[in-house]
C-alpha cells in the first residue's frame, strides 16, 4: 500500500487533474488525477444546501472559491443566504512547505481548526471539514481496490492513520475523466456510514461538473442535497479572498 500525507492527499478533493485516471499505476497517481468540483485551475461555484433532518429541510445558499494555482490549494466558502447566516465562513490554506491551515467563522467569532476537528459539520449540514478540503493530518494508508471497480470507475480504499469517525472511505473515479462520482465512509465491517455521491454532471472539458450531488448519513439519518446554481471558471482570483485577516 501507498502511504500518504494529507497535503498529497489534496488530489481527492482539490486536484488539477494530472493525467488520464487509466493511466494510473498506483492509488497516489490515481487521485493526483481526481477532482470534486471541476478540472480548472480557478473556479467560483454557487451553491443550493437543502439539508433534510427530521424536524424538516433547511436551505442555505453557498459561494465558494478555489485556486489551485502555483502548487497551492486554497478554498473560500461563505453563506450567502439566508442573510442572518452570512457570517458563517470556512477558509482552507495549503501550500508548500507550510501546515495546513482551516479557519471557521461564525456569529460567535473565528475558529482555527486543529488536527481532530476534521469531522465537524460545516456551515450546519451533512457534509464536513474534510469534506470541503483535504483531508486534516495524520495522514491515510492508500491502496487500489479493484474488487471494487465499476465498469465505469475505478475504486481507492483510504485508511485513516489517526482515530477516525469511520474505518475507512472508498473513492469512486471515473475512468473517463477522475470526476469522483462516490465517496462510501465505511465502518470496521465495510458498512457504509456516510455516503457522497454525484447525481447530475453539466459542463465539458474543463468545465465539467457536478450539477448535482447528496452526502447522505446512513447511519443516523438526513442528509444534505447539493445543486450548482452557477460555475465559473476565472484566469484569476484575488489573494485578499483567502487572507484570513479577512474573515
């Protein structure tokens, strides 16, 4: 197996895309050619949150932000409605050479997120901090599973190094173009606790997209549907955006 640090890890949620996924000789270049938004190196997404719990649906429209330019991940999410929530922030800073870096906002003020807090909820839905970025320390023992491929995708079983909600995650690429289609968050017995999964895909080359996705909680109940609303792909985006002087 190939074991891998977060900041490398950064290929399951953030990545440019390196290569053909069929090409892949081992699980490490397989998600350096994997991406979750979109292919480009910038992109400004809208987003629609219905989060579906027992006492009903909760909506939240999100805006956020990558850059993967220069060797850096660097990801901006905000609420932008309702307008009570829109102090509610997430920012993500990776970089050569440097830690990660995660901040949270909220009306109660600014957190900076350590090492254990990756399974915390993000902006009051299904989805969580390792969710909306790499994955936070500690690091995963990474393998191929082809007893798991699709005829459509290819499978990576990631183990988490450290204490984990989960015993470990199966990445769904797809062959064609390393759009990850599932993530099934497994326990010790290979149930599936937490599901993602990618229900409609717009767009073509570098803008192909999502445009449609749910992360569902299997074991609890709920989930949280995704719907793009709109997606851009800018040359640029400006470095005050990530600055978290300006959260």
């Amino acid at each position: 197996m190939t074991r891998l640090r977060p900041s490398a890890f950064l290929g399951l949620v953030l990545a440019l895309g390196f290569g053909a996924p069929g090409a892949a000789q081992n699980a490490t270049e397989l998600l350096g050619s994997a991406w979750l938004f979109g292919s480009a190196p910038c992109l400004v997404l809208r987003l629609e949150l219905s989060i579906e719990e027992q006492g009903g649906t909760r909506k939240r429209e999100v805006e956020l932000s990558l850059d993967r330019r220069g060797g850096r991940s660097l990801s901006f999410s905000r609420v932008t409605s309702p307008a009570f929530l829109s102090d509610m922030k997430f920012l993500k800073r990776i970089e050569p050479g440097k830690p990660e870096a995660q901040w949270v906002k909220t009306s109660k003020g600014l957190r900076r997120f350590g090492e254990g807090n990756g399974g915390e909820a993000v902006f009051g839905s299904h989805f969580t901090v390792e969710d909306f970025g790499a994955v936070m320390g500690g690091g995963f023992e990474l393998s191929l599973a082809p007893e798991l491929d699709t005829g459509a995708e290819l499978a990576v079983l990631a183990r988490p190094l450290r204490a984990a909600a989960y015993a470990d995650r199966v990445i769904y690429i797809a062959r064609a173009d390393g759009l990850i289609m599932r993530m099934d968050y497994r326990d010790a017995a290979g149930k599936a606790l937490r599901r993602y999964r990618v229900l409609d895909i717009a767009g073509t080359g570098a803008a192909r997209h999502p445009a449609a996705a749910v992360m569902e909680d299997l074991a609890r109940g709920g989930s949280t549907a995704v719907k793009v609303l709109a997606f851009e792909t800018p040359a640029t985006l400006p470095e005050r955006l990530f600055n978290p002087g300006g959260l």
